[in-house]
C-alpha cells in the first residue's frame, strides 16, 4: 500500500519563495552621484529609496537619488528628519526618482544620435 508524501506541496511553494536579486550597478551609482543633489545641486552622495520595498522587494542600485550630505545624513537630511517628514518637505522619494531619471536620460541624450528631446 502506497501513501502519497504529505509534503508534495510545500515543494511547490519553496521554488515561489526564490529570493529576488538586488540589482547592483557600480556604474549606475556613479552616474547617479554625478548629477549633485537633486534638491540643491551640491555635491551627493546616492541615496537608496525605501519606497515600494516590502512585499519582497529589494532596493536596487537603479532606485536611487543623488542627495548632498546635508539632505541625506545631514540636519535635513531624510536619515535624519525620517522619511515621511522630510518627504513632505522636499518631494516623494518617487517624485525624486523621476526626476533623476529624466536627467540621466537627458545626460545620455547628448551622446546618442538621433535621439530627439522631448519638448
Ligand atoms: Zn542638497
Ligand atoms: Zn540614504
């Protein structure tokens, strides 16, 4: 007499449980860097947005802001204030992201050909 395995399904579920990789880019955390501070222009460190993590997400290296020290760990900084303060002060960590986002993209469009900018 033959019994079924009462585990067959937590076989299933184990393989959903995969741990997803957090992308990293040194390349990217430089360029990031590079733009300065996306609130005031000084020169930044990259800032590691906590938003939309949770739920297995991870931050990735291409969820990041550029922010000076000041903003950052600083007297104002989002460390420093917590995030749902400073952020109603300076802008969603969302808001920023984009925003850094259209400047890299605007950054990479004077090299490319035949990219036309956006109006
Ligand atoms: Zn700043
Ligand atoms: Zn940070």
């Amino acid at each position: 007499m033959s019994i079924l395995p009462p585990n067959q399904q937590s076989n299933q579920s184990r393989q959903i449980l995969k741990q997803p990789k957090r992308l990293k880019s040194p390349k990217h955390l430089a360029k990031v860097a590079s733009l300065g501070c996306i609130l005031c222009g000084s020169p930044s460190q990259v800032h590691h947005i906590r938003t939309g993590q949770g739920m297995g997400l991870k931050a990735s290296d291409f969820d990041t802001i550029p922010l000076c020290e000041r903003h950052h760990t600083g007297k104002e900084g989002i460390h420093t204030c917590g995030s749902r303060v400073w952020q109603m002060r300076f802008g969603t960590e969302i808001e920023l992201l984009e925003k850094t986002r259209e400047l890299l993209d605007a950054d990479s469009r004077e090299t490319k050909i035949g990219h036309l900018p956006k109006k």
